[in-house]
C-alpha cells in the first residue's frame, strides 16, 4: 500500500530524510539509547525527534518548586556517566548531567526539537516506518523513514497531568494548578495553599514551598509510603576523600545501593509488617510520638504495591512538624468559593490548590501507528519482555522499572536494541518482528502488569490500553533488575519468537 495514502496529512512532495533508526524523545533513555548506538552501532544512522524545545524530558516540562529524584542518581544516572554529587538530585543538576553526556559525545547534532510525532506507518514490502511529525515552532509537516523505530518517549503526556473531576471545581475563587503546568509567575507568598495528594510530586513541593507561604496542606485520600535519610551516602564521600578514581566510585556504590535495594524488596514481600514499621520509624523520628501516623502516614497496603519515595533529610516531616505545613487525611466532598468541604464535614481554607494527583497514560506517545494500512491497538498484542510487540516489526520500547531506578532498564533496553540491529546486519535481514510460537497457543494472555504486584493510579486507569502478558518469562515485563541484568544479554536473538525478513 502507498505511505502516501496511509499518512494523508503528507503533501504529496514533501521531503523525506531518510535514518537507520529513529529515537522518539530527548529524555533520560533517548538520550542513552543515542550514546549506546553511537559505542555499539557505530555505522548505523539516526536522528531522534523531540516534541519539546529542550532535552530531558521530566526534568525539562516540570516546573514546580523544588522539583527533584525520587530515586538516587548513582542508579537513575547511566552506568557510564559517573554521578559526583548528592544523590538525590534537581531537576537542574539533573539536565547538567545529561548535558555533558549529549557535548561529550555530539549528540547534539542528531536531535531535532519541537518534533511532534502524529502518524508512524510501517511497510512489509520497503521494509520501512514512514514518520510524519507536525513541528510546533513553524507548524510544518515533516516526514522520514527508518529502519527501526526506538520508543523512549516515556510513559505519560508532558502536556497535562491527570485531575480528576471534583463538584464545585467552578466555584472555586482561586487558582488551581497542576504541577505538570506550573506557572512561572506564580506568587505563592502569604497564601494558603492545598497541595492535593500524596505520592512523591507533593511529597516534594510541600516541603518546597512550606515557610514560604502563609500554610500549605497536603491533602491525601490514603497515606503513602515513604524512605528517610541524609541525602548523602557516606562510603561515596570516603573514596572521594581517598581520591578513589569517579568511575570506581560510581560502580562501587550503584552496586551497594541495587544490593541494598534487592535486599529491601525482597523483604517487603517476605516481611512486609517488619518494613512497614521500620518505614514508620523513619517517619515518627520527625514527627514525635504525638503526631497520628497510624492515620496520616500508615497506608492500607504493604510496602512497594506503589512507589516509595525518598524524603532526603525528612523534609517533609520537618514541614509538618515546624507547623509551617499540615497533613490532612480525608475525602473531599466538593470545592467551595474560598476552598474545600472534606466528607468527614470539615473545611480547609484556599487561595491556591494544586491538584498534585497524578500522570495520564501515554500509550507510546499517542502516535497513530498502521501496519500495512491496517490501525494498530498495542492492547491487542503481547509484550516481548516489555520491550517489543508481536506483530510489530523493527520497534523496541523502553519502560524502566518501578522499583529500581528507570535509567537502570533503559541501559538493558538500549544493549538489547544495538545487539538486534547488530544481529540482523550479520543475518542479512530487514525486518524482525515478534511472535507467539507453538508453544505459546495456550498460553493465557494477562493484563500487562499484576495488580496485586503493583498498581499505582495512572497504570490502573490506562491498564486497558496497554499490551497483555503471558505467563512466560520471554512474554512479561520482568521488574526485576537484578534477574534482568544477566538475562537480557543472554537473549537468543535466533529463538523462534523472532521472525526475520
């Protein structure tokens, strides 16, 4: 079938520039899989296509005060890159870093920002996807063709976080604000503000803006989870006072931290009660033995089926407890003029609300996919180990893990991709797609990940786009790094679950 047809927003003489792979976004695993292509495919081609104005994704659309890692940066940097500063780290310290990885290594030059992907349609007969982004700077259509097609846009839209629909939201005489669309003259000084939620967005701008305003309170449907402690890791600071070499240091204590993180999810999972306590303990060395944490920091659910956040030096508890920040568990009946009216009947007073209550899905970047003039729906494949599609050629995606740091798996994924387009090049092939083999035709097809495992609020209300699980390993998405490290390079690339053209 002609692109052309498939792609009709293409004017029929638009210039096409033509890549062996083309990247789809400029944040954290974008800019690796560039550096990994450059080291392991020296010969291949590429161009990644950002719809933002800058690189680094998260840490370039989020303007709120204070905004940071949730995660140590020995882990979320790149195992190539050492991290030589505190480990949990700006949004600003975080871009630096990724600068000098994109200077260092003339990435620069293969990045086209304000690229909007719209429409990506793949060809059996060329062998090609066929790309078409609208650009936001000029409102132009431009279009290439790739090889392969590397997803590293992420897993939510940049453009508007998820708010739910509350009654009297009009009514409300104030500003209510997303953290995703912060405004950058926002004067917060002398006002009362509710910080709606309680996972690691408003565990970071309250204690941001605490002091700052007349109050702010976090207002939270259910406690979370959260770790304490300096926001400095001691054996770094002895290697560095030994002038032990940066690179030793970044692989001695990404390795002390993933041990130590094995260590603890394993015991969430075995012991959850005793990890639930020693949280517990972190928190109420702040808040004293007077402050409720049974009801404001004691969630209904064992550790790690959400995310936990690091709270470095306790700052949020330091908030609570200097009184310059409150915490207020409860449901809210509707907003009113000057605030909110909880369900247990109580008010709380407003001038600004910030609706800190999540991310909305992005299934692959809400590109309109065909497959030989055929729409694509990822709901109706099964995930290659969360990284590929059945029936879906020449398309790797990288999504991290929950409870290890991202950049973690987007190295994996990145090693996986550069070792199948290093491996088709020797078999003289073009295309590899997925596929279920004889083995797996009774293979019961599951949600993409298990609900009793994990199950944080945006993956549940977009777990019906996205891809199924078997109950195979080569057919989940493994959360798992210490097992996926040596499992994914030891992938066999000729297993009958691939199919080569």
């Amino acid at each position: 079938m002609n692109d052309a047809a498939i792609l009709p927003h293409t004017p029929a003489q638009l210039q096409t520039e033509h890549f062996d792979v083309l990247i789809v976004g400029a944040g954290i695993s974008g800019i690796g899989g560039a550096y990994h292509l450059n080291q392991q495919c020296p010969d291949k081609s590429y161009v990644i296509l950002e719809t933002q104005d800058s690189f680094g994704g998260t840490w370039w659309t989020h303007k709120y005060p204070g905004i940071r890692s949730d995660s140590d940066l020995y882990t979320f940097g790149y195992r190539f890159k050492p991290w030589t500063s505190a480990p949990i780290a700006t949004a600003d310290e975080i871009r630096r870093y990724m600068a000098e990885v994109i200077e260092e290594n003339d990435i620069a030059s293969h990045v086209r920002y304000h690229h909007k992907i719209t429409d990506a349609s793949w060809s059996s007969d060329t062998k090609l996807w066929t790309v078409e982004a609208t650009r936001s700077d000029n409102g132009t259509i431009s279009r290439f063709t790739c090889n392969f097609l590397w997803m590293c846009q992420g897993y939510y839209r940049h453009e508007k976080g998820y708010t739910p629909e509350w009654a009297g939201m009009a009514d409300f005489k104030g500003q209510i604000i997303h953290p995703q669309s912060w405004p950058e003259d926002l004067d917060y000084a002398g006002k009362k503000v509710i910080v709606i939620g309680s996972g690691a967005t408003a565990a970071t701008l309250v204690p941001a803006i605490a002091g700052k305003c007349d109050h702010v309170t976090m207002l939270q449907r259910t406690p979370t989870f959260f770790r304490t402690g300096k926001n400095a890791i001691e054996i770094a600071d002895e290697l560095r006072r030994l002038q032990v070499d940066e690179t030793w240091i970044h692989e001695i204590v990404r390795r002390k931290i993933l041990y130590e993180g094995a260590l603890f999810t394993k015991r969430s999972f075995e012991e959850p009660e005793k990890v639930k306590q020693d949280l517990l303990a972190g928190v109420k060395h702040y808040l004293g033995a007077d402050f409720d944490v049974d009801k404001h920091f004691t969630p209904p659910y064992r550790p790690w089926r959400q995310r936990i956040a690091f709270i470095p030096d306790g700052d949020l508890f330091q908030g609570v407890a200097s009184g310059k920040a409150s915490v207020v568990t409860d449901e809210i009946e509707c907003f009113t003029a000057t605030g909110i009216k909880l369900k247990s009947g109580g008010t709380l007073e407003a001038d600004i609300i910030v609706t800190a209550t999540g991310f909305n899905l992005n299934v692959l970047g809400d590109i309109q996919f065909v497959i030989d003039g055929k729409k694509l729906d990822f709901a109706e494949t099964v995930t290659y180990r969360g990284m590929m599609f059945t029936g879906v050629p020449n398309m790797a995606w990288v999504f991290g893990y929950f409870r290890a740091s991202w950049t973690l798996r987007a190295d994996l994924v990145a090693d996986f991709v550069c070792n199948m387009l290093n491996h088709m090049k020797v078999k003289g092939v073009q295309s590899v797609v997925p596929a279920l083999r004889a083995e797996d035709s009774n293979m019961p097809l599951l949600p993409w990940i298990d609900p009793e495992n994990f199950n944080p609020g945006y993956l549940m209300r977009g777990m019906h786009l996205l891809p199924k699980r078997g109950d195979k390993p080569e057919w989940q998405h493994n959360q798992d790094y210490w097992a996926e490290k040596d499992e994914l390079p030891k992938i066999n690339l000729d297993d009958r679950a691939f199919v080569y053209k």
